[in-house]
C-alpha cells in the first residue's frame, strides 16, 4: 500500500507528466512516463526539478529500452554547519599566519597579513558562490561553501586548500550543469582582477642579475603577463610580489586547476554537458596526457597532471552528468562552454 509521502510525490509528478508507477518503496519512486503535460520535455522536468525539493525529493530522468523513466529519491542533507565554521576560522587563522611572511618586506597595505588573507580568501569564496548561487537559483541542492585549511605558508603550504561546496544532487539538464560548472571560476576570476592590479602596482622590481637564483616563477598565468605587459614592466627587471599580488597569483592557478576537464572538477562539468560521458572522458585522457608531458619540462604541470589523474582514477574518468540525461545544449549552454575556453587560454600557466 503506498504511503502518504508517495502520494504527494506521485500528484506532483503526473501534474507534469502522463505515465504510471513502475516501482516503489518507502524512500523512491520509478515512474514511467507515457507522456508530457508540456509543449518540451526539459521544460516540464525543471518545473517539477524544483518543486520536488521543496517536498524534499530529488529526481532524474533516465531512458531504458527507448522508454522514458522518472525516478523520485528521498533527499538527504549532509551539510553539517558547525563542520563549515570550524574549518572557516581554522583556514582564516591559517592564512593570516602565512601572510606573516610579507610581514617585514613593506609597510603598505599591499604587503600585509591582512592583504594575503583578503586576497585569497575572497575570490575563493566568491568562487563557489558563483556556483551556490547558481544551483539556488535552479533549486540544485547543496550545502554553504567549506573553506579548507592547510599548513601555513612557512611550512611550504598556503594555508588553504582552497573551498568547496557539496553538490548533493545533479543539477536538471546539461544547460544548467555547464553554466553551473563555469560560473565559479568566471566569478572568482574578475573578483581576483582587482586585486592582482593593486597587488602588482605595490610589488618590487628587481634587476634579473640581482635575484636570487631560484627565486624567481618559471611558469605565469597568461593574464599575469597580460597585466604586467599593461603595467609596462620593463623587461630586464623580475618581480618580487608583494602578498596582495602573490595570493591573486595563487588565485589564478587555483582557476586554471579547477578548469581542468577531469572527473567533478567545474572544467569537468562544462566539457561533460558539451560532450557527453564518452567526450568527456577521452578529453580528459587528452588533457591529463598533455600536463605529464609539460611535467617533463616543468614541475608545475607534473603536479597538476598527478593531481588530474588521481581524480580520474578516483573517479574511473567518469561523470554523472545532469539529471535529466544527455539533453543538448541550448544557447546558455554554448555561451558556458565559450566562457570556460576563454579563461582556461587566460590562466594557462606559460614559460617567462
């Protein structure tokens, strides 16, 4: 006999869509659908996307045999809020310790403490409230962004991991997953922009004869030398960073990683709703070979690669996808994957 919870997912599903209950138990419901109640099938499942979490049910869209399925699932939260401000004063005490290190360099603002911290922390967390954002506005279930704490920078870390959000469900269609995918980095970038400008303003020139050997930065985001060609920073000088300048340097390889077109990462979610599983898999193969291979002449790159194949492997190079399955994309979609190319060219780490 079915319960009064399948009741109320049931009516709320055939308000969208015509069909019958194939499978059932106490947390789901697999129903299969025999017809829409809307001129477009992705249009009837966002509507029904988002007001299934408001009865605390998650969905997905799934075709077997040439036959369309809707399975409604028991969401469950996992976010745990005292976890999230522990880990943020840990991670903010942790930073301003490593900006300690600019500490004695210059008394301007831009070599401070404060300024590491404000630097880092805020384009990362801006970062994922492009995404947060993003799934509120389309009802994708997910908790507040968790800041990660690392060692201090005088112990040869940064002080943060960076920041991530737990996306506890798929968002609704490829549209959506791409744009979700990409808003974090495209937000997190231009908060950083400002920062990277004032940074670099208050930074040292030092002639290249006198640097320390091995002081100076083989490898430079793209739109580091973009700015520093702006700046009309003379050839024959290298740059000591002050800390403001240093974290948004920070910051803009932090985008590059999270642009990387592996497993979960927001380059994955742009190039798997573009792609496909198989696309995007075969990318990824791609992409991890080519940072190995950079790795030969660059240490950077063999991090970035060992870290993109641990993930695959993790991962077995595979995404979910969205929810509703392998939709095309429409013009936001396309306009998500145009922005992910022109900021993975912008922070690609290239030889000085």
């Amino acid at each position: 006999m079915k319960n009064e919870i399948n009741d109320t997912i049931e009516s709320l599903i055939t308000k969208y869509f015509d069909g019958k209950i194939a499978a059932q138990d106490q947390n789901s419901i697999k129903f299969e659908i025999t017809g829409v109640k809307e001129e477009h099938i992705s249009k009837a499942f966002i509507k029904l996307y988002k007001e299934s979490f408001s009865f605390g049910y998650v969905v997905t869209l799934k075709k077997e045999n040439n036959i369309f399925y809707l399975y409604a699932i028991k969401k469950i939260s996992k976010t745990n809020v005292p976890m999230v401000i522990i880990l943020a004063i840990i991670t903010l005490i942790s930073v301003y310790v490593s900006g300690l290190v600019f500490n004695n360099y210059n008394k301007s603002f831009a070599w401070s403490p404060l300024a590491y911290l404000v630097a880092l922390i805020v384009p990362l967390l801006l970062h994922e409230t492009g995404h947060w954002i993003t799934m509120r506005r389309y009802k994708v279930p997910a908790s507040p962004p968790y800041l990660l704490p690392a060692p201090p920078l005088q112990l040869g870390f940064l002080g943060t991991f960076g920041a991530v959000i737990n996306m506890e469900w798929l968002p609704p269609t490829n549209d959506i997953l791409a744009l979700t995918g990409i808003m974090g980095p495209l937000v997190g970038f231009i908060a950083v922009i400002p920062f990277a400008i004032l940074g670099l303003k208050y930074s040292v020139l030092i002639p290249q004869y006198a640097a320390p050997s091995g002081s100076t930065i083989s490898l430079v985001p793209l739109i580091v030398s973009i700015l520093t060609y702006v700046e009309k920073i003379p050839e024959e000088y290298v740059i000591q960073p002050s800390a403001m300048m240093f974290a948004s340097y920070i910051v803009f390889f932090v985008t590059f990683l999270n642009l990387i077109p592996v497993s979960q990462l927001d380059g994955g979610h742009v190039l798997r709703a573009a792609l496909g599983e198989k696309g995007h898999k075969i990318v990824s193969e791609i992409f991890i070979l080519g940072l190995i291979i950079a790795g030969f002449w660059y240490d950077t790159f063999t991090v970035f690669g060992v870290f993109a194949l641990f993930l695959f492997l993790l991962s077995r190079g595979r995404h979910p996808g969205a929810a509703m399955g392998d939709d095309k994309l429409s013009k936001i979609g396309f306009l998500s994957v145009i922005l992910y190319s022109i900021l993975l060219i912008l922070t690609l780490p290239l030889p000085v």
